[in-house]
C-alpha cells in the first residue's frame, strides 16, 4: 500500500489526482502532518508526500529503522513539477514509484542514486539477494576500478560494466554462489536462487524442527539460506503445517508433485515408510531432484531430544536457467516503444538483433552490454544465436520490429528454443497498427495480415489466403507488398481483390509509419497504382462497408445502434 501525504490545498489537489489514477493501490492519510507520516510509515509499503523535501526529511528522521526496512518515499513539490526519490531509491523501490508517480501526474521524475544516475545496475536491483560490503563494491563499480567477478556459473542478470571482470585483478571482489564464503572487506557476494530443498514430515510435525532441519543442513554442506529457490514435497503433504509454515518463513514457495510423479524418479536412499504412508519410496529426496539438478544433500533427518524425527530433507543445485526475451520495438518511433520493452533491453546482458534495429536503441543498452548484430537475411541464424546464449545462462534480447511475433523474430525463436530456457515475449505496436493509426479506423470489424512475400511462401499459398479474404469481405492489409525483384505480386493480389469489392473501395498507403520521413495517403482499388509501392509500404484495403469520411478511412463496426442511426437519417 502507498500513504499518500499533503498539507496544502495545491498538494491535496495533486493527491487526489494521484489516488483517482491509483484506486486501490493508495490510502490517503488526513490530519496533522506529523501524525500522518508515523501512522503511513508504519502502515505502509511506500509513501508519496506532497511536501517539501527539507519538512518531509525532518519529519521523516527520527524515524528511520535501516534500508531493509524502511519504506521508500517520494516527495513531490508543490507546484507538482518534480517527484522526487527521497528514501529508499532501490530496497523501497522509491525510484520507480518516482517514475510512476511522474507519469500519472505528468511532472519530472527527479533520482540522485549514483547507480542509476550513470546506468549502471546497483547490486541491490539485479533480483538477487546480496551480503558482504556491497557499499565498498558498489562505490568500487561507479569509480571503473577493477572488480574481480567470481562466479559459480552464469546467470541471467543484467549487463554489469566493463570493469567488473573475471579477469580484474584488485581487492574489490563481486561473488555470484550459493556456498557459504568468508568475505574480505571490499567483497560482496549475490546469491543465485539454484537450491532446491525436497521435505518430508509426519503428521503435526513442528514448523520449528522443518525450519531448524533445513537450516542445519545447509550449514553443514556450506549452502547459503539465501539461495534456496523453493521447498518441494509430495502432493498429499501440501498442507501439512510444519512444511507450509518452514516456507512461509523462509520467504519462498511450495511445490508440490504427485506420488506417481515422485515414485518414477531414481533416488540413492527409498524407504518402505513413505511408501507406505504416501504411496512413494522417496519424498525429500524425489522431490528436490523432481526438476533436475545434483543432489549436494542426501535425505537427512531431524534429531529432536526425546522423541522420533518427524521431518526429513535433502537438497539440490539445479543449473542456471538463462533466459531469452523477443522485443518488438514497434514501428520506429520512440514514443511507440513500450514501456515493457525498454525494461526488457536495459535488463539483457546480450543483445541479438538487424544491425538498423539495433541502431535505433543502442542509446537505451546498459553499459557492457554484449551486442550481436547482422545484417537482412540472416534471421534463423540471429533466432539460432539468441537461444544459443540464452542455453549458456545470459539474459538475452532478441528484438524485431512491430511486435516480434508478427511477420520477424518469435517464430524462428521459439522453433529452436526448449524448455531449458526460460523464454517471455515483449508485444510491440505493429506497423499494420501504427499506419491503421494514421488512415484512421480502417480496422473497424474483422481484418487479416498477409504478406505478399513469396521467399518463405510459395505463392499459390498466398493467392489462396487473398483470395479466401476477398470473397469473406475482411478488410485485409498486405505487408512486404512490393519490391524491386518482386513486382508483380502485388497487382495480382488487388485484381483479386477487386473481383468481389467495388473500384471505389477505400485503400490506405503508408510509408515509413511513425518514421521521420512517414508518408500516407487514401486512395482506391481502381485508382492505386502498384508501382508507387515497396517495402517500407503498408498497403490496407477496405470492405465493401469501408468508407471515405472526412479524409480518413473508416470501417464501421457494425453495432445495431449505428445501423438505427442511419436508418432513421435516411
């Protein structure tokens, strides 16, 4: 929840803009300053005062606990120009509510971490739990001295610069491992989630001997608590107290496989006792190694004073998964580039895309990104490369124009990816939408995408699917309609076209759409000459209802209201 703080007439305005864009997300805290910033302190996750910096840190001092705790805040001043990231810019995400609060109020975000101010990812954003000196390391990465990176393996985090390296040589070390070191005083270690514990237990086991079972046989095998990922049991366990409870505590979730699932599974140490109590030979140790991995810890037992153990448990280290995000960038203009999508590109430690696509957001990489650009043509071998890098543990971006899974790069992508790799997609606005954007509603009922590109397609495909649209009255909008060594495909399509639709039929031309040098017209099937179209084109054709209004292209929709309208006008 966020507190929401003013003392003014100007601040409540802005406050109440703020909570009627936020409904649910807010709570607003009335009466006298002080006391409301200790009740919304206490109460909630984040704050927004709408005060001035120098009252809200005097208000906000004696107060303050330790960063891990302390919710973030963000002041905003009262002519609502600047939000500010006052507190807890990265552990109480006060530098992305400032990014959110700017954007709903439409002022300027205004964030003074060293970190974010240079580009770089702080070791507190990069989704990993972290111990050690991270300030000497952090101050250690702003000021380019050399940072040693000691890794287990490679993990998908964001690109980290240049000067942190396996190869540095210098007192300021950045571990990534899930073992349990002794730490210099310039050395921070990030712990990966690659630990995976399998838990068996009685009925009415303890929380306590769960939770003290676990702990003790990380310790001992030198594991980091930090670096558990999960528990894991047997499905008729799933609510049994003590395992629920030890998850709760140890922040992470609990899942859970089917005796069958688990009775399949090849485990050093079966018993005839989980068998006979829950249908499999093996519990603890099954259900760690359910989702692959190597068992660091065979199953263990707990050893209460007095009385027969009531949990067991083993663990195991499963690989680092990498991951592959498909970017679309949309169709060229950045104010059309999701929000998504640049979280996405500043989160890759590769970059894989057409060399012009790369051009046009180079600007947004975080500083030693990996960039591994191509020229046209050798898609399959960028969609090849990508998942290549993502098998090795990076976090890849793959980007394409438009949406990435329109006419470009998520297809070949996924064709060659599996399961080993974690892989999520980024929509982008198409170029078919942004030129619909510009004629005007031209896709106001049912419409279809084709290309007129016979490199992947024979052409007797093609025709079918023109002429399939043509006689069921779908608006259709061809892309790749036209190119130097390919001219002819495109008059072949309209004439199929105009078979079934009038030569007054509105068709809308855009080239370029949302580009620099974007250019568009209306025209007609009877009237469009082909040979005024190329690649860079998007060519829509209306239906028979399609309609030439004020200049724009409009299809209507066809709701009953619309057709009452019009009958009662005529």
């Amino acid at each position: 929840m966020i507190g929401l703080i003013s003392a003014t007439a100007a601040g409540a305005t802005a406050r109440d803009r703020l909570a009627t864009a936020w409904p649910g997300r807010v709570r607003v805290y009335e009466g006298p300053v002080r006391e409301a910033v200790e009740r919304a302190f206490a109460e909630c996750d984040q704050l927004v005062c709408f005060l001035a910096t120098g009252a809200t840190v005097r208000l906000l001092a004696p107060l303050l606990a330790d960063k891990a705790s302390d919710p973030g805040v963000v002041c905003v001043d009262e002519g609502g120009r600047f939000a500010v990231s006052l507190l807890g810019g990265h552990g109480g995400g006060a530098n992305a509510l400032a990014a959110e609060v700017a954007d709903a109020l439409g002022c300027t975000p205004v964030v003074t971490t060293a970190t974010d101010a240079v580009g770089v990812p702080g070791l507190d954003t990069l989704g990993l739990p972290v111990e050690g000196a991270v300030a000497a390391v952090s101050r250690a990465v702003l000021d380019g001295s050399p940072v040693a990176l000691r890794a287990d393996g490679v993990w998908p985090l964001p690109a980290l610069p240049p000067n942190v390296s396996p190869a540095a040589e210098g007192p300021a070390a950045l571990h990534l491992t899930d073992r349990l070191l002794e730490l210099g005083p310039e050395e921070a270690v990030l712990r990966p989630k690659s630990l995976v514990v399998g838990v068996g237990a009685s009925k009415g086991a303890p929380v306590d001997e769960v939770l003290g079972l676990v702990e003790d046989a990380l310790r001992d095998a030198g594991l980091s608590l930090l670096s558990v990922a999960e528990l894991a049991t047997v499905d008729a366990k799933s609510e049994e107290p003590g395992i629920v409870g030890a998850a709760s505590r140890l922040g992470v979730p609990l899942t859970t496989y089917s005796a069958q699932e688990l009775s399949r599974i090849e485990v050093p140490n079966p018993s005839d006792a989980p068998l006979d109590a829950v249908g499999t030979p093996s519990v603890a140790e099954a259900a760690a190694l359910a989702g692959g991995g190597e068992l660091l810890v065979p199953k263990r037992k707990s050893s209460p004073q007095g009385r027969a153990a009531m949990a067991t448990c083993a663990v195991v280290r499963r690989a680092p998964r990498g991951r592959l995000a498909v970017v679309g960038l949309g169709p060229g203009a950045r104010d059309l580039l999701t929000p998504r999508a640049k979280d996405e590109l500043r989160r890759a430690s590769v970059l894989v895309g057409l060399d012009q696509y790369v051009d046009q957001i180079r600007d947004l990489l975080r500083p030693g990104t990996t960039v591994l650009e191509s020229g046209l043509g050798a898609e399959e071998e960028r969609a090849r490369t990508a998942v290549a890098e993502a098998r090795k543990g990076h976090a890849v971006a793959l980007i394409g124009s438009g949406d990435a899974g329109v006419y470009a790069m998520a297809s070949p992508a996924l064709a060659e990816a599996a399961d080993d790799i974690e892989v999520v997609g980024v929509p982008g606005v198409t170029a078919a939408l942004a030129a619909a954007a510009i004629l005007g509603a031209p896709l106001g009922h049912d419409h279809v995408s084709i290309s007129l590109s016979d490199l992947h397609t024979p052409w007797e495909v093609i025709e079918r699917r023109v002429r399939a649209a043509a006689e069921a009255d779908i608006v259709v909008t061809f892309y790749n309609p036209r190119s130097r060594g390919r001219d002819w495909q495109l008059p072949k399509a309209l004439g199929i076209l105009a078979e079934h639709r009038a030569p007054h039929t509105p068709v809308g031309v855009v080239r370029n759409a949302s580009r620099p040098d974007e250019s568009s017209r209306l025209t007609t099937l009877g009237v469009l000459d082909p040979a005024t179209v190329d690649m860079m084109t998007v060519v829509t054709v209306g239906n028979t209802a399609t309609r030439e209004i004020a200049g724009r292209m409009v299809t209507p929709r066809g709701y009953r209201w619309q057709t009452a309208t019009a009958g009662e006008a005529q």
